[in-house]
C-alpha cells in the first residue's frame, strides 16, 4: 500500500547520444573537404614573404614544391644555421633539384606535363644568392612555371 | 513469426567516427596554397649568350635592389610605396613623353590598331638581398601591369579584367604584356 512514493523519484531522463555519431560524422566530412592533406613535414622554418598578386594554385597534383629557410633546432647541430633546401622529406643540395624535377615530371601524366607548376616556398629571410641558384636550376631543367609561395597581405 | 535479427550495436560507431575526425583533424592543413605566379625566361647556354641585344635607354625601365634591399629606380634611390606608380607611368606612357618608351601600331582584336609600348622592365638583384624584398618588389611591378590591365578592361568592356572573357583578356595582353625581365644576379653597388 503505497500511498508515498519514494521522495526524489522524480529524475531527469538522460540525453539522447543516438544523434551524436552523426553530429561527429557532419564534422569529419567538414573537414575531409576543406582541408588538405600535408605534403611533407617540415624540416625547415618558413616565414612565407607577404603580397598582394596573388593566384591561387588550382591543381594540387599538378604542383612540386621546394622549401628553403633555416633548419628547425633539431637539425641544427647537423646542418647549421644556414639556409637549406629540402626535397620532398629531405635536405637537399642544388644539384639535386633538377633530379628531383625530372622525377616530379616522370611521375605525372605526360598530358598534364606542360601544366605542371613548381611552388618556392622560401623563407623571407633567405639570401637571393640561394634562389637565383634554384632558379637557374629550375630553368636548365625547362621547369619554367614557377609560383613564389606568399601570404596574402591586406592593404593599407 | 519469423525469428527478430538482434540489432547492432551502435554504441560504439561515435568513438569510431571520432577516431577518424581526430586522424583528419592532425593530418591535413587548412591553408589555401596561393603566390605570385611567374615564368621563367628559356635557358641559355652562357657561352651562346650574345650581349648585341640593344634595347634603347628609354625602353627599359632599371629596377636594382641591392644588399641592403636598398632600391634604386632608373638611377636614383627610390622607395617602394612609388614603385607602382612609376612603373605604371612607364608602361602606359600616357603623354608620350620622350624619355619613356616608345609605342608602335599593332593590330589587336577588338581595339583595332592600337599603340603598344615597346618597354622593357628590368629587375636585378644582389647575391644578399633579401628574398622578402625580392618578392615585395616583383609584387608591385606585377601589381602595376595587372592594374593597367584592369583600367583598360573597365574602360573598353565596363568590367573588371578577371571577369573578361579569355579572347578578351588575351586582347589586353597584347597591349600591356607582363615584360619583367631579370637578369642573372651580380653585384649592385
């Protein structure tokens, strides 16, 4: 005969988790589209220089990319201060760029080729010394279409 | 009655998804790749260089930068907030005055036989300069072309240059053509 019920009986149900897979699956597709997957880690500190002109680099699989800047800590007791080029995962000396252009060039589909478009993503601290260097590399190798990587600087 | 297949357990499909966000989230960037884009001139072979390329004082326009990412504009010291106007100036020569470049008639679609300049810009650097200095001098050079580009293309086709068609566009190429020159590095004093 129970007339009263226990006191405090009345708890609150607990929220629903049946939606929260799908909340978590609407994130991961967000950001499967809009971002990129990392090309290589970084082996050299970079400081893109600032501008205005730029253009977008459209086909990501169209693009090989060449870094230059100072080596991070970790490798600064191997390779000193000075600024390096990395290749892909590794550093690399200018002899290499145009081997590692014609292996870029040999990976691509001979159609797409002549579209093909190398990216200098250089430290705006470095020397020209180093890039004119690259570049005269770039040029003996017919890798004419260049793009000198850059943040977008807003105008005063 | 058919016998009822149990269902599955779906508990454990939020951890998975987010397993898989958390791997999306640390393997890709977010940062749109963009840059000044430039073409490289042909290589020559140094020794079949011949140095008889004269091109008249009037048509080049001399952009040095030295090492201490000094500038210095057809001769004298210049700073980098009038590059753009100078080199529009240049390029457009407006007043054909006599110490800018000269034009000649050449038939283009749609403009008909339209004056285009012969000028050259010159861009040298030093071993030492500063590829940030670098970058920001080529930015205003390509700056001033494109916003030749853009005046022209609002005052023929009332529209600005991007959204032109590429006939077009190719058009006000021919008249402003994108002539930044630069010479292999030496030493600027």
């Amino acid at each position: 005969m129970s007339k009263f019920r226990k006191s405090g009986g009345k708890e609150l149900p607990p929220i629903s988790t049946a939606s929260l897979p799908d909340i978590v699956f609407m994130l991961l597709f967000f950001f499967m589209v809009s971002t990129t997957m990392r090309e290589v880690t970084y082996k050299v500190d970079i400081t893109l220089p600032q501008a205005t002109e730029l253009s977008k680099l459209e086909k990501k699989s169209l693009v090989s990319y060449i870094y230059v800047g100072e080596p991070k800590p970790q490798f600064q007791n191997k390779f000193g201060v000075a600024p390096r080029i990395q290749l892909n995962d590794q550093f690399a000396t200018v002899g290499d760029i145009q081997d590692y252009v014609i292996a870029e060039r040999e990976a691509r589909d001979e159609a797409e080729r002549p579209q093909m478009i190398t990216s200098l993503k250089v430290d705006e601290n470095t020397k020209m010394g180093i890039v004119s260097d690259i570049k005269q590399e770039l040029r003996k190798s017919a890798a004419l279409h260049i793009n000198y990587s850059s943040r977008q600087r807003i105008e005063r | 009655m058919a016998k009822k297949i149990p269902e599955i357990p779906s508990a454990s499909l939020a951890d998975i998804a987010f397993m898989l966000l958390i791997f999306f989230l640390v393997t890709t960037t977010m940062d749109v790749d963009s840059g000044l884009e430039r073409r490289l001139p042909q290589w020559v072979d140094p020794e079949q260089l011949e140095d008889d390329q004269q091109i008249k004082e009037r048509n080049v326009f001399v952009v040095l930068v030295n090492r201490n990412n000094d500038l210095l504009v057809e001769g004298e010291y210049a700073d980098i907030d009038n590059l753009r106007e100078r080199a529009k100036e240049f390029m457009a020569n407006p007043y054909d005055e006599e110490d800018l470049p000269e034009k000649e008639p050449q038939q283009i679609p749609f403009f008909g036989e339209t004056m285009v300049t012969k000028g050259v810009i010159s861009l040298r650097n030093d071993l030492d300069t500063q590829y940030g200095t670098y970058i920001a001098v080529q930015n205003e050079l390509v700056a001033a072309i494109n916003e030749l580009r853009d005046e022209l293309a609002r005052e023929r086709f009332g529209k600005p240059y991007d959204e032109l068609e590429r006939d077009q566009q190719n058009a006000i190429r021919d008249i402003y053509p994108s002539r930044i020159s630069e010479a292999e590095p030496k030493k600027v004093e």
